[in-house]
C-alpha cells in the first residue's frame, strides 16, 4: 500500500495535503512547528462536537412560540414549515430539527502566540474546533 511503497511505519491518521513546491519535501517526510512563526495569522480545520439530536432553537436560532395569551404547548415548537395545498410538499432545505455538530469546520484568521519546537507544540489564540484532545489541520493563510 501507501506506507510501503514510501518505506515508512503505518500511521493512524493519513492527511492528503496539496503543495507548490515538491522538490524540498520527500515522500514520508514529517512535519513539525518549525513551518510557523509567532505572530503568523492560520486557518484551523477541524470536526466541531457533535451535539446529537437537536431542536430547531438549538440548532438554527429560532425564537418558538409564545408562553402566554392563551397559547399552551407551543413553547418550544417550529411553527409552520411551508405553505399549503399549493406545493403539497415542504421546500427542500427547510430549516427543521435534526443532528447538530460533528462536522468539517474551518476557523480562519487565528493567531499563533507561541511555539515550542522542541515538544511540537504551536499555541493558537481563538476558537479552535472540535474536543480536547482532537486532530486539527493547520493551515497558513
């Protein structure tokens, strides 16, 4: 396969990644810290939590129903979703309840504040996405 033809141990993650010049980098070459500098601005990519099934006012925002003047039961509910007998059918993209998060995010425009390059380790100032301990691609801009 891939790591044999590039004489190198299988790893766990395998990240296909599209560069300009390929005469300084070899197949199987490592990548460390040492490619950033302090200061630089870098577009983070990541898979965001995933929060499971959500309602529509957690997922897009919306305000539900009223909590007085006679309205019981419609709290948190999404109200009409189309129009009537005229489509017979609800619009596609609709905004409706489902599976929030656990998707591709890319966050652009982060600083990076410190590096050590003796452990690997690059410090980004910023929302970066997805849990502790996930795998996030680093990107310059």
């Amino acid at each position: 396969g891939h790591f044999d033809k590039a004489k190198v141990t299988a790893k766990k993650i395998l990240k296909e990644i599209a560069l300009q010049d390929l005469e300084n980098i070899e197949i199987g070459q490592k990548i460390t810290a040492d490619l950033f500098e302090t200061g630089d601005f870098v577009a983070v990519s990541g898979v965001s939590k995933g929060k499971g099934f959500a309602g529509h006012m957690k997922r897009h925002g919306f305000s539900g129903g009223r909590r007085s003047h006679g309205k019981n039961s419609v709290m948190r509910k999404a109200g009409s979703i189309g129009a009537g007998s005229d489509p017979s059918r609800v619009w596609p993209g609709t905004r409706m309840a489902g599976r929030m998060g656990n998707e591709n995010v890319t966050v652009k425009n982060l600083e990076i504040t410190r590096i050590e390059k003796d452990k690997n380790l690059v410090f980004i100032k910023g929302a970066v996405p997805g849990a502790n301990n996930g795998i996030v691609f680093i990107s310059k801009i």
